[in-house]
C-alpha cells in the first residue's frame, strides 16, 4: 500500500470508531443526530484522529489506550467547521463536497450540532477517563481542552476574526495560523504521546513538532485556496480573498509560502527522526501533507 | 440574614472564583476575554453553582473540592444564554437589564465567546481532577458533561426550536423543560453530592430533586415571561408569545401553571428532607425559587 492508500485504510478505521461513539446510545430528536452525523460522516481526511493514534504508536504505546481521544479530537475539529463556516463568521456554503451545516439544517440547528458535538467530545473523553482511571488520560484530556480552547483554537478564530480585513504583520499572522490549526495538530500529537506513556521529553518534541506541522498545513492551505480548483478541493476556491483575509500568500506569494511549508516540514521530519523508525509513518505523513491537493 | 441576603453573599463569593478561574492565564485577544467577562459577569443569580456547593454540604461534604465544578457549570450556563439569545435562535435583545453578546460584540463573538466559556469549563474541570486525581471529581465532571450534553440540555433546545410555532403535547413540554432546563440542575446537584461523597441512594434522590426543581424553576419562568416586568426581569417579557413558542402557560393557563411549580416544589422538598438539617439551605431555596420574581 502507498501512503494514500494507508490513510484511507486509517481513515475508515477511525470512521467505524465515531459511529460507535455517535451511537452509543441513542441521540433524540432524530434531527441532532442527523446534524452531528452529517458533518462527522462527511469524508474528512481525519488527520487530527491519526495524528494522535502514530504519536502513540510512535513512542511504543497501544493505540486502543487512546482510539476515545482520537475520536473526541474528530469531533471538535467538525464543531470547529461547523461554527466557521457560520453566515457570521466565513459565510461557506460548501464544505467538502456537501452543503455546509447551516445550508442544509438551518442556523440554529448547525450552532447547536455545532455545540453538541463539542460536548460529546467531552463526554467521550471523560467516560474514557473513567473506564482508565489514570494520570495519562487525564493528561491527554487536558492537552486536547488546551489546544482546542481558549488558550489554542479558539484564540486563534479569534484574531483571525478580529484581523479580517485589515493590514497584519508576520507575528500577528504566526500567531493566527499556530494558534487556529496548529494548536489542535499540536493537541493531537501530545494527547497521543501521553496516552503513549511519553517521556517528557518525548512531549516536548511532539510539541514542536505539531507547532511546526501545523504551521506548514494551514500555509499550504491557504496556498490550495489560490491555486486548487473547487473540484479538488470540495469547497469554494479565492474564498480567502473574498473575505479579505489575510496569509502567507497575500503576503509572501506562493512561491516564497511553497519555501517556508517546505522548510517547516523539514524542522518537523528532522525532529521525528530522533523517535526512530516507530515515527517513520509521521515522517512519511509530513512528506506527504506538503504535497497534498486538498 | 433572610434568605436574599445569603444568596446575593454566595453569589458574590461564587463570583470573585469566576474571576479567579478566568484570569490565572491571561486570555488574547483582549476581545475574547471582554466578551467572556462581558456575559460571565452580568450578574446572573448563580444557581447553578449555588445547588452545586450546597449539595456538597447537604452531604457533609467540603466546598473547597467542588468550587472548580461549580465555576465551570456557571461557564455552560453562560455560554448556553450567549448562543440561546443569537439571531438565528430566539433573537433577543436584552439579558439581565444588558444587551445581549452579539448585540454588545457582533454575531461572530458572540459565536466564538459561548464556544470559548464551553471550552473553558472543561479546561477548569479537567484541570481540577488533575489536580485531585480522584474518581469522584471524574464522575463530577461525567455529570456535569452528561447534563449539559446531547442527552441533556443541549437535546432539550434542539427539540424547542424544533417546536417552535408547532403544537405540542405534554409529554414533548415535559421532555423539552427536563432537558433544556432541569438537566443541568440535576447535574449541579449530583455533582455536588458525589464531591461531597454522596451514597448512591443520596445520589439518586439529588438527581429527582433536580428535576422536579427544573420543571418548576422552568414553568415559573415562563409564568414569570407573562406575569412580569421588563424592570422585574432585565429582559423583554411576552418573548414566548412573540417566538410563538409553546409553554405550560400558554397550555394550561397561570393559574393552573402555578399550581404545577408548587406540586413539583413541595415533592423536591419533601426529598429534601431525608438529608436532615444539612439540606435546609436547599429547602429554603426551593421555597424562594417558587416565589421569586426574576
């Protein structure tokens, strides 16, 4: 199998996992359910999820440990979406191929799916957290509440938010990008290695790694927005310079954004060699996200 | 001190541990702090925390182990009016004598504001079981995580807006205000009590005190929402009518209503009593609940 076909094979693990996670026991009235299925089911790389499950594998742990953490990351990832594709916030109608949350349930159901799938995160991790009962989950419970919350994620949506529009230096603009994806990428890979039985060490790595992976991913993505077609990647393409936004690429061009995705890969993939040949599958991951066309 | 002057003592004391649980990092942008301040700290009657921390102490419990919950039940609480009040959801102008978040800082941070405090609350929580490490502050959490969740509150606003403008019967009036409004009591008071180390008996009885002082606290509001003042309430009265939303007054009438919130008290009451003296407190509050005029 080549790298593709690994990740789709990760991928439909993972989507067997959510669907138990979703279904556990039953979500009334139908239509939350079918509003949180609809954007957890609707074909995500799932890359938050596998980051988390290698971090684990690539320090010697068991990834069933941490399939419930892989899970919740999932769903606050598709919350993220949900609330950022909001009239008030980027205004998309598409997202991956499919009508966005609120095209197709109405405002308020995609807030509230949105919202519940945010809580079922929490949920999920805190029974995890219980069936466990140690230290490391609740480690990694806490890596993935920091990442996503307001200290991570959302702080990042924040400034993105307030600096629509408006002219932004490179510190505001890192800050932005570390903070709105690389947080939840850095989130991933320490939730992983705790869950893993890390050194500290090991986590710190992990740490900078996510931060530089991160960075990379959200600038090539922004490139994508430029240079992608709406078939390739499932959502409207310029839809950056429609809402005035400002990146690397606004900025820098793509040429020099291509550079510094590639020099930001090569700090990552140097850092993961140190793990040895168990991080050759998040080396090969690294390689192969700068390449990626969605 | 009557009754009034030691809730408004509580409150303040469960306020200046907000503000405690809001600053220890500093939050950025400023904005995102503002917004968050703006709602946690508009002078809420802190209920939720309160029934938290007494059921603590009806148990014999010490309050000091539960203050990090009942902040972080306080956070959803807020986080769930902030997205509540949005345009797309019951459009309100007006909370507590203020406007209401998108008013004050736009739709997008109002969004990002609620999404923040959920966030926060988890941080807080997983922070505090870190911290304690013991498995009654998980099972806290679970409950709290679980009343505020898919097969909590937030199923309860999916199945009220789904209402809205349609006739309802008792059964879905029921099953909306035991979610929406009473599921979160119910978890404030059976957190509390497994931090205070409830027996399983006192745990289940917590659990029906909360729902009958949900459903009535909720019917009392929407009498409250009928019988009230703008001055009395901080916020629009007649929005039920307006949002052509179905509640036990408009099903049953106020008078009929009110003979509801007082069956439904006096059974909350007469549980209470099996705590002994140490739930007087709750009892005093269930009685005040009933009578009270905002």
């Amino acid at each position: 199998m080549n790298l593709k076909e690994i990740l789709q094979k990760k991928a439909v693990e993972i989507e067997a996992e959510l669907k138990k996670a979703l279904q556990k026991k039953q979500i009334y009235p139908a239509m939350l359910y079918e509003a949180m299925a609809y954007s957890l089911f609707a074909g995500g790389k799932r890359l938050r999820p596998i980051l988390l499950l290698s971090a684990c594998e690539a320090v010697g742990g068991k990834k069933e440990k941490a399939i419930a953490f892989a899970c919740a990351i999932e769903m606050i990832h598709t919350y993220s979406l949900i609330h950022d594709d909001l009239p008030a916030m980027d205004n998309d109608d598409y997202r991956r191929g499919r009508l966005t949350s609120h095209k197709k349930f109405g405002e308020a159901m995609a807030i509230l799916a949105g919202d519940a799938l945010l809580h079922h995160a929490f949920e999920t991790m805190t029974e995890a957290c219980i069936n466990d009962f140690s230290m490391s989950s609740l480690q990694a419970m806490n890596a993935i509440a920091h990442g996503a919350g307001v200290y991570g994620m959302v702080c990042g949506q924040v400034a993105d938010v307030l600096n629509e529009g408006k002219a932004m230096d490179e510190k505001t603009m890192y800050f932005i990008h570390k903070n709105k994806t690389a947080a939840m990428l850095q989130a991933a890979l320490k939730a992983g290695a705790l869950l893993g039985q890390a050194t500290q060490k090991q986590l710190d790595m992990m740490e900078q790694v996510g931060e530089k992976m991160g960075v990379a991913f959200q600038i090539s993505d922004d490139i994508l927005d430029v240079t992608g077609t709406l078939e390739e990647l499932g959502k409207p393409v310029h839809s950056d310079q429609k809402n005035e936004k400002n990146t690397y690429v606004t900025m820098y061009g793509v040429e020099a954004s291509q550079k510094m995705v590639e020099a930001l890969s090569e700090e990552a993939i140097s850092l993961l060699k140190a793990f040895g040949e168990k991080a050759d599958f998040l080396i090969n991951l690294t390689q192969y996200l700068i390449a990626r066309k969605n």
